[in-house]
C-alpha cells in the first residue's frame, strides 16, 4: 500500500495502478480461500453429524437385535413353564450346549429397564443431532421425527414389559432413521 501511493505521489500512475490491480487479486484469493476454509469447516460439521447419525443407528440396531433376544428368551421360558420337568431336562442339555442358564423373573425385568433406559438415552442423543442439523441449516424430513416418536414408543413398551410391541418399535425407528438420513 506505501508503495503504491508513493508510485502515485511521484506521479507513476501505471505503476501504481499495476499494484493495484495485484493487491485486489491477492485480497480476492484471500476471501476465497477464507469461503473454502468456512465450506470445509461446514463439511466436517456435518460429516460429524452423520458419523453421529450412523453410531446412533448402530445402536438402535444393537438395541432391537438384544430385545428380540429378550423376547425369544421370555418366550422360551413360558413355553418350559408349560411343559414342567421335561423343561427342566431340556435345560441342562441347554448348558451343556454352552448357552446361557435362563434367566430368573428379576434378571429379566432388570434387562428390560437397562433397555429402556438405554433407548431414552438414544432418543435423547437423536434430538441432539437433529438440533445440530438443524443449527447447520439442513431441512430435516419427516424421518428422524418418527424415528423419535418410535424411540419413545419402545421405550414405554420396555417399561412395561411388552418385548415383542418394543422389538416392532425399534425396527420402525430403524427404518425411520434411514429414511431421514436419504432425505
């Protein structure tokens, strides 16, 4: 800038007008390459976002496939109630087939409220990201706000015990989760 207004003070006005001209596409470069920085700081933003929407969808799957074998193991349980000592016998070959001893009534329901509250918190954590979609100016669909509304259907149906209802709720907000995540 010293130069340039000394080359105009001395009277070198195509000089002068030359350095110009250099100084406004260094300051352009400049503003373009602050615009790029901003861009990919967005773009990490939201390949955040979507490693957070892809760990909450791994969760809700891992959630869904554990309640689904909570179900099944209510399931067979009942059924060995009906059918008395021959359940007894058929457990025993059960462990020795290496899977787990049945669980008593309070392990299961102290399962099921684990699950419930695991599935609150993952509600909780998909509010949070549909905020900081929201915050980075993304137009959500109607998918993540039904995949929530399923979350919390689950989650009342872990509380009171209903499995198989929690089980169908959990694939609906899988489901749901993808579909928000296309739009």
């Amino acid at each position: 800038l010293d130069q340039i207004e000394n080359l105009a003070k001395s009277g070198n006005r195509e000089q002068a007008q030359e350095l110009l001209s250099q100084l406004q596409e260094m300051m352009k470069n400049l503003q373009a390459g602050r615009q790029d920085g901003q861009q990919g700081q967005q773009n990490s933003e939201m390949r955040q976002q979507m490693d957070k929407l892809g760990e909450i969808m791994r969760r809700q799957q891992e959630m869904m496939n554990e309640t689904f074998r909570m179900d099944q193991m209510q399931r067979d349980r009942q059924q060995r109630g009906d059918r008395g000592e021959q359940g007894q016998q058929g457990e025993g070959n059960e462990q020795q087939g290496g899977e787990q001893r049945p669980m008593t009534p309070e392990e299961f329901a102290e399962a099921l409220k684990q699950l419930q509250q695991g599935q609150g918190q993952l509600q909780g954590d998909l509010e949070a990201l549909m905020k900081g979609l929201e915050g980075l100016g993304i137009q959500l669909g109607e998918g993540f706000g039904e995949a929530g509304e399923a979350m919390g259907e689950a989650e009342g149906a872990l509380g009171e015990g209903q499995s198989e209802r929690a089980t169908g709720e959990q694939g609906r907000a899988l489901e749901a989760l993808r579909r928000g995540a296309q739009d």
